[in-house]
C-alpha cells in the first residue's frame, strides 16, 4: 500500500465569527506517503469527535490559532491500525486518541493512544470512545467532581444541558442525588432533557428572560451552575445561585463567534454571596479521577444509567458543515462524524 | 451616672454613589438610657474602624440597607468597660468587637466582645485591635492563605494596596517569599508602598494604561490578583494572570458608587487560562486558620515585620467625612476613628 489517497479538514484562516467551509477551513484530497518509519502506525479513522473548543484551536479575536494554514485540524479519533511498524498496536487493533480530522492518519508518535480491547464486541457504541468516554465525558465528570463538589440534595443548573458535556454533567448530577436544571435552544431540546435524560426541569434560553426561568425552574436558587454558555447566562446563574455556590467555567458558546465580548455586570455578587468561579483544562485533574471517571461512566453507559445521544454526521467530507452547525446551535446532541464502518 | 449624652453617626437614607454627610448619615446626640439590667454593659467607646464594606451595610443600587432610619451604624470598636453588670466583663476592661459607631454603647448582649488583657502595657497601639488584629488583617490573612494559596516565589499583585487589608496582604505575601505588586490612587501612596512597605513595584493606576503598568512591573505575569477594586483593574488582571492563577475576591470599591456597574468582558480568561476568582466573608474560615492569624500578625507588627499604617480622624463628630473620605480614595492608609483616650 503506497500513496494512499487521503482527504483531510484542513485550516484556512481563523473565523472572526462562525467558521464558514470554504472560508476558514475546507476538505483537501491529498496523496499520504505511508512508507512508515520504525516506532510508526498507520490508521483508518471511524469515529471523530467535534468539539466547541475547536474554535479556540482555530483562532480568532485576540487569539491566534495553533494549526498552519493547509494543516490538517485534530481532534479525538476512534481508528483502526492498518498498518504498523510498531509492536504495541498491531495491524488490526482498534485505538483511540488525538489524530487528524481526516480519512487516513500517520502517526508518528503514538504516547498518547490506547487500544479498545473489546472493541469488536463492546456493549456501547464505538462512537462513545470519542464522546462520553473521551473528552467531552473526562470533561464533565472530573470537572463537576472537582470543582462543581456536588453534593446531594443540592440543585446544579446546566447550560448547553443538551451539548457533548452537559448530558453527562446532568446525568451524573441526577445519580448523585442532587436536583438537575437544564436549559437548551430549543422546545425538541427541552423536551428530551425532562422526558429521556429525567432532568427535573428545563427551559428554552430563547424564550422569555433567563433569570425568571431559572428561578421559577428554582424557587430555591441554585447551588452549582455548569457554564458551557457564558454571557447573558452566566449572569443570570449569578443571580440566583445561593451563598458559597460553585460556577464550573466549562465553555463560553454564547461568546466563541462573537467580534464584540459581552461584559459580565454582576461579578460583585460573588463578593455578596461568597461565590467561586473556576476554569480548567481537561487534563489537570488527577490519574486517580480520570480512572474513576472511564470506569462510572463505562459501567453507566453499559448499564442505562446515562443515555448519550449523538447527532452523527457520515461521511468526512462533510465535516465542514457539521463544525458550522454545531456552532449554529444546529446540532441535536453530541456531534461525531462517522468516517467508516469497523 | 444617668441619662448620658451620647453622640452617635445614624443612617438616614441609601447612597447611590457617595455616602453624603446630612445626607445618608448624620452625627446625632441623644440622651442614652444607662440603667442596666443584669448581664448588660456599657462602654466607653475608644477607637472605631472605618471599612468599605459599610457602604455594603448601607445598602445602594439593588442592595437594601441592613439599617433602619436613625438608628447608629456600627463596626469594629476598641472600648472600655464603664458600668457593668456582668462578671465577665468589669469596669476597667478594655474590650474590642462589634458595637455602634458612637461616644457610648449600652451592650445588651456581650457573645462577640473579647478582652484585651494587655491593654494598658500593649506593645502594638490599642488602634491595631479595630484594623490589623481584627477585620482588616483576619480578612487578608485568611482569604490569602485559603484563597490565594501562596507559594514562595510566586508573584502577587494587591489593588488598594494602601488600604486597610492591602497593606496586610503585601506584607504578609513579602514574608511567605513572594514578589509583591501593588496599586494605589497617588504617587504619594506608591512611594510609600515601595519604600516603606518594601512593595517590589507599585504603580498610580489613574496615570496610563492599567494592564501596560501591571505588564512592565510583573513581566512575567502573576499568580495571584488580590482584588479591592473591581471593574477595569479584574479586567486588567485577567489579562495578566498565568495559567492556574487564582482572584481573591474582597472588595470592588470601583463601583460601590456607581450607578451603573462596569461589564468584566474578558471572563473567558479564566477558561483559557484555568483561573480561579472566589468571594468570601470574613466568618467562613475555620479557627484554626483565626486563631494562626491572630497570633502571627500580633508577632509581626509587635516585632516590626508589619508596619500598619492608619488614618486616624479625630473626634466622633468628624466620622461622617472620614467616611467620604474613605470611598473618595482621600484616607492615607487603614482608616480609624478616635474618640477618647483609654
């Protein structure tokens, strides 16, 4: 197998707003030369994960971005060698990990991948290996564990309840005893919270004003707010948090493709309230919490204790557009594309 | 001894910006009722703190007054016990805690009042008890050593570096082995802060560009941002602050007086940057953290490691400007109210 024809998503320019294809980023058709080195693998990528925080990576006001122009972006990749010139991932394993957002991938250093020992007979979807059991799942449990401390009988808010992160977030929260509000973009949205993943409540943002929804959702106030939102959102979770209440930054979608920044106006409460805000990265958090994260969720998932619902786009080539409807608030659950069939 | 007169500084209406004298607060003589019933005291009433958050107490722009209209202010007084009817507390003793901002306070309940037992051979100035030996240092010291999570080496940057729990906090992170920035309203302020307080840079923030001036004198950004102030200074710091930084939320006296608050529109640091920005109140820390306050700082100023530098007004009748004074950034330092000689 030589000079394998290889179409990759590759960067153009950073969005100043949404990433349009064509634009900021476009499918490229490129010859890979697969003469692979000692220590090499060569992959056939199935699942691959797309995430909000692919426009921080690609740039924009104030923040440059990390990939070169006719780079091929990345992201988490479920893939099977196909190729090996390296002992611990033989021809045939099926490996997940940061690859390229493209068809083919030649991985020179493969530190970071790990084999799915029953991938050809695993009880949940290969798909979760780039989502709930990846990233967007890593994300939401070690981030509420750590920073949102939940404890049960309190109330937690989440917004982008309905996004890769907030699921799990609510989900999690919901085994954990504590009281879950969610809020999403839409009426389809709000009802799939309250009636298949047993959120006990949850709003349309777009509809009436934030704060009087969240309050008539929580007469109580709120004890932890989940923010994959940022702005007009995080203000009103302010609030109407309660005393010593806990804001877990998680992402700020409302802001990612705006030219002008939204200006908090309430900071002052976490003064009056004795509130914490904190942001994180996904990997600060301890060895410890990452394998009680894989194995919760992997038996949660297994079990139907959370539900994870994918909105999946096929084919690679339109990945562009799924990027764009994702931020576009298009997507209906965590957004993968499928590349190919195991 | 009956029917005393007592001059006290009572509430009249909620400032929207300034507390105005004759305005939001009067000085005010009545007669006090001295005819104590059992457990009761009163005080001679000696030293009175002036702080910040009394414009919090006075309420404001959204904000409810905790006052009712004529009724005195209170703080942190310094006073000695002049009737009695209460064993534990004997006339003679010089007591500090929470009373009116008044010449006299008849004390009907005495939980919170703790003896000075060394007041009359007091190596530290009996003004200390209202400041750094009492809210003022509990506050710095605990919300910098549970909050701000100091380590040698670490720089730290303190806004209102000159006012009564700046002045601490500098101190005490120069001890602990930090590099020490601070801002203050004069050239005057920032010398002293340099020179005096042995600050390793300080700058006027009203002469150029906040985030230019905290850039230059920590080029290689900070660890911790100890916030009096709120509004475009957070806004600079978020700026400035390194990954995993963490924003001790203590005052915004920026906009106490402010009609309308000032927007913080780059909060989405704290996700890129992995901040943490946490409010308190000076009750939540644990004793052991208060008692290992109360002991240090008393070491430190009795051995001259901390320099506390107050603005004594003279005079209850004078109190009403020393508060404007205050939040017109016009105090030099922590500022006092003296009414009488122990």
């Amino acid at each position: 197998m030589v000079n394998l024809n290889n179409k990759s998503v590759v960067f153009l320019e950073s969005p100043k707003e949404y990433p349009i294809p064509g634009v900021h980023l476009k499918v490229e058709s490129k010859m890979l030369d697969d003469e692979l080195n000692e220590g090499e693998l060569l992959t056939r990528n199935l699942y691959i994960s797309l995430d909000p925080y692919l426009k921080t990576k690609m740039g924009g006001v104030g923040h440059p971005s990390i990939y070169k122009v006719g780079q091929a972006l990345d992201s988490y990749v479920v893939s099977e060698v196909i190729a090996s010139k390296n002992d611990k991932f033989p021809v045939g394993a099926v490996v997940f990990g940061n690859l390229g957002i493209e068809e083919y991938t030649r991985v020179r250093t493969s530190n970071d991948l790990k084999i799915i020992e029953d991938a050809r007979e695993s009880k949940v979807p290969l798909s979760s290996y780039v989502g709930a059991l990846n990233l967007a799942g890593r994300t939401a449990y070690c981030s509420l564990i750590d920073i949102g401390k939940p404890k049960a009988g309190e109330t937690i808010y989440v917004s982008a309840a309905f996004g890769g992160v907030g699921q799990i977030v609510g989900q999690i929260s919901k085994i954990l005893g504590l009281r879950v509000i969610g809020s999403a973009g839409s009426d389809e949205k709000v009802d799939y919270l309250v009636k298949t993943l047993k959120f006990d409540a949850a709003f349309n943002y777009k509809k009436g004003n934030i704060v009087e929804s969240l309050r008539s959702a929580a007469p109580e106030g709120i004890n932890i707010y989940y923010d994959n939102v940022g702005g007009e959102t995080l203000e009103a979770a302010l609030e109407v948090l309660n005393r010593f209440g806990r804001v877990v930054l998680c992402g700020m979608s409302s802001i990612y493709n705006r030219t002008t920044p939204y200006g908090i106006k309430n900071i002052i409460l976490a003064i009056l309230k004795s509130l914490k805000l904190e942001g994180f990265v996904a990997n600060q958090f301890s060895d410890e919490l990452e394998e009680r994260f894989f194995k919760d969720v992997k038996s949660w998932l297994e079990n139907g204790d959370i539900i994870y619902k994918e909105d999946i786009t096929e084919g690679l080539e339109n990945t562009p557009e799924a990027i764009l409807g994702m931020f576009q608030g298009k997507t209906f659950g965590k957004a993968v594309v499928k590349v190919a069939d195991l």
